[in-house]
C-alpha cells in the first residue's frame, strides 16, 4: 500500500489475530487426511480444496496433515494398506474414466470402516455408483459418461439432453439453489434450509433410483426445487458420509471455514479421538 502510494483504512486485528493467526500456532488437535484425486501430481489442480481444509483446520484448531493419493493407485493396492492411518478421506471432482475406480474403492473403505468422507462433483457421483454395487448389488452400476450400455445407469444425463450430439457448452455452471432437508448432518453444518453453491458438471443422479437407494440409507437431503435434481446424499447412520454436487470449496476462507469441510475436519477429530 505504501508503495503504491494507496490510502488505508486502520483496520482491527485482534480477530484476525485470535481466532486465525493464534489457532495456526497452536494447534490443540492434528488428523490425517486423504485426498483421493485423479491430478495428484498437479500441484495446483485441488489448491482451492487444499485452502479449505486449512481453513477448517484453523476453525476447529487443528493441524491438517495432508496425503495426496492418486486414485488410479487405489485399483492396485489394498486400499486398507493405503488408507489405514487416514482420519478422513476426501474425493474431489474430475472427468472422465481414468481413477475412478480408485475414487470408488475408497468410498467403499470408508463407508465400511467408518471413516469421515466428503464427496465433491464427481465424487458425489462416485459415492452414488459405490453404493449401487455394494450395497444395492447392482454389480455393472455406472454412470453413462463411463459406459453407456450399463443395465443400471446411476448417473445420466438430463433427458433434455440425450439427443444433444454436441455437448459444449451444456454443462450446469454457475450457482444454483439447494433445499436442504432438516435433521440431517448437512443441515446441522449449514445451518439453514436453502443455500446456494457453484457448479461445474453435466452429469446427475437418475431419479428413476431415488427410492431404492433410500430403503437402503443413502438419503438426498439437498436438493435443486426448479428441476428436482439431487445435489447432497448423505448416510446419516455414520460420522460422517457426506457428498454434494457442486464445489463447496469455492466460498471458503480462512476466518470462514466452508461448514462442510469445517464439520468434515471436526468429525476426523472426533474419529481419531
């Protein structure tokens, strides 16, 4: 500012201070997280997810050691061996299919062995397919980006969009709605029945399979009213099993952890407790 000549306003820092600068310092807790991606070796393609968790570490006074696993590892090795000591495991978004059989068979160990997990974009669409094999036994259960003849397509496109031939352009972007169905661990974090987050995909939930994935416990507790689509499942019997459609990551900061990463972090220390 000095430099550049620009006027300032004084501005209070004791906030700032205490409750980010001081909970950086000194940590009262430290939990182990995975991040389960399929561009690990980019450093920067999950940056907005690696800030937010630090802001919910900040949030709950927590170190985050982070390990950054590639998920086309997961289909190779014993994904207990690899996710042993993790305190919570996070599988964020991407396209197309490589790793995402990893991104599955970490779900499966998470929701098994009850360890915290966040499901982002693609991964709330991993969580949908995982479930669908394992639990409902629809064993070929796929999304239709990944192999359009599956006898069970948990994941579509829209109808309105099965005769488009060229997809640009076509994606759900920006920010849309979402009601949030109350008494459920995602309404407990937001705090509020209609909030609103960003969007970068084109594929959703098959509503055709909405009732037999909830006989079974995996709830849609967020919704899109306009279209009726499914943006939060959740399994509300476990510590925490959380997965959305859009891009929590995106209105985070570090005084203002985003609440889902910030209850994600608070159920790792919980776990590891």
């Amino acid at each position: 500012l000095k430099l550049l000549n620009l006027k300032r306003k004084d501005k209070d820092l004791v906030n700032w201070k205490k409750d980010v600068v001081n909970n950086i310092l000194n940590p009262r807790h430290q939990v182990k997280i995975a991040i389960v991606g399929k561009y690990i070796q980019l450093q920067d393609a999950y940056k907005s997810i690696y800030e937010s968790l630090t802001h919910a570490g900040i949030a709950n006074k927590a170190k985050i050691e982070l390990l950054k696993i590639d998920a086309e590892t997961l289909e190779k090795q014993d994904p207990a061996k690899v996710l042993k000591d993790m305190d919570g495991i996070l599988v964020p978004g991407g396209f197309g299919y490589r790793g995402v059989e990893g991104k599955i068979n970490a779900i499966k160990y998470a929701r098994e062995n009850k360890i915290p997990l966040l499901g982002l974009c693609l991964g709330v669409q991993c969580v949908v397919i995982e479930f669908a094999r394992n639990v409902l036994g629809f064993k070929d259960a796929n999304s239709t980006e990944f192999n359009k003849k599956t006898r069970h397509p948990v994941i579509s496109l829209l109808e309105e969009q099965k005769k488009i031939k060229d997809l640009g352009g076509t994606m759900r972007l920006g920010s849309y709605p979402c009601r949030i169905k109350p008494s459920t661990k995602t309404y407990a974090a937001y705090k509020k029945s209609i909030i609103s987050e960003r969007h970068r995909h084109r594929y959703e939930f098959n509503n055709k399979y909405r009732n037999i994935f909830q006989k079974y416990g995996l709830n849609f507790v967020g919704i899109y009213p306009k279209k009726n689509l499914v943006e939060i499942v959740e399994i509300t019997t476990h510590p925490f099993f959380v997965a959305v459609q859009f891009h929590p990551e995106f209105q985070s900061k570090p005084d203002c952890a985003h609440p889902l990463f910030r209850d994600f972090v608070k159920a790792a220390i919980t776990i590891k407790k």
